[in-house]
C-alpha cells in the first residue's frame, strides 16, 4: 500500500535565530496519515516535542501533497521537488506519452537534488527525463510508522539519514605567511 502524504501548513512561534526573538512563522510540514484527521493529530503530536508546553500550533491548512515518492539522503538539510516525466510509446497512436510524477528530494543544492533524483531513478526500466527541480518550502517530512520491530529499524535508518549533520566542504591549507599577513591586515 503506498502512502498518502500530507502537507500541513503550521502557525507557530519559532526563535529567529538572527534576531534571537520570538517570531509567530507558517510553515509547511509532510506527514503521513490515511486521513485528514490523522494527519491533524499526527503533525500535532510531533510539533508537540518541539515546542515547549506553553505554546500551541495553529493548524492553518492541510491538503494531499502530490508526492510519488520521498527520498531522504545523508548529510542534505533541504528538500526540492523533483518533477520526472516517464516517457512511454503508445502504439495505437504511434506517438510518445509522457507521465510526469513528483519526488521529494532531500539535498544541499540544486545540483545534488539532481544527482539524487537520477540515482533514485537509476533501476527504472523505460525512459525517463527531469524536466524541473526546485527548491521545496517542506521543512521536515515525519513517515508513518507501526511501532513493530521491523518499523523501529526503519524508523531509525530514516531519522538518522534525515536528522544527519551536512558535510562541511574540505578546507584547503593556506600559505601561512600569506594567512599572517591577513590577519595583520585585518587587525
């Protein structure tokens, strides 16, 4: 059974971390529930770890999100939106169909939600093109799990990949000298 994903659209009070204020936001977040009551008390009760017992959520909007498939990738903080379209012949018209579907891709840049996007796609049997990504405004996606063991392992492997730190670019050595000397200057 494939999931049905929902996009919740939550008012909240959110530190800014440039001001270090209290700031009331509205942002979209994706769960995973059978319908909109569960999707309604499931985005609730994972809000309700991240704030503290004082403030309450808004729920502003909830609609199906019109997402084939969600692919969380390591050491990526954003997510895009990956459309793909299937390209298939028809025979009886003699001419090219295409199917477009829409992934949630989690990456760094654009570039990488590209990358993901053809290695998700890599084991596909027909053709296949990208005809657009762009950067999503979802920011976190909570799957739906049962609790049984074989969840608890998903469950897991999911959180780690999706909660794991970006990777810092490699730091070229500087010229020491030419480095004292900035630092002189800018002193």
């Amino acid at each position: 059974m494939s999931a049905t994903w929902y996009e919740c659209k939550i008012k909240y009070r959110k530190l800014d971390e440039a001001s270090g204020m209290l700031k009331v936001k509205t942002e979209p977040f994706l769960v995973d529930a059978i319908s909109y009551t569960e999707a309604e008390s499931r985005i609730t009760e994972e809000m309700s770890a991240y704030l503290s017992d004082t403030e309450e959520i808004k729920i502003t909007n909830i609609k199906v999100a019109n997402f084939a498939e969600i692919h969380p990738f390591e050491n990526s903080d954003r997510w895009f939106k990956s459309k793909v379209s299937l390209i298939a012949f028809d025979e009886e018209s003699g001419k090219e169909r295409k199917t477009n579907m829409y992934l949630l891709i989690q990456a760094n840049d654009v570039k990488e939600a590209y990358d993901n996007t053809i290695s998700v796609m890599k084991d596909t049997m027909g053709e296949y093109s990208v005809p657009s990504i762009a950067e999503s405004p979802i920011m976190d996606v909570f799957p739906y799990f049962s609790g049984e063991e074989d969840d608890m392992e998903r469950v897991e492997k999911f959180n780690i990949i999706k909660d794991s730190i970006p990777a810092v670019a490699e730091v070229i050595e500087e010229d020491p000298i030419e480095a004292e000397t900035e630092a002189e200057v800018e002193a």
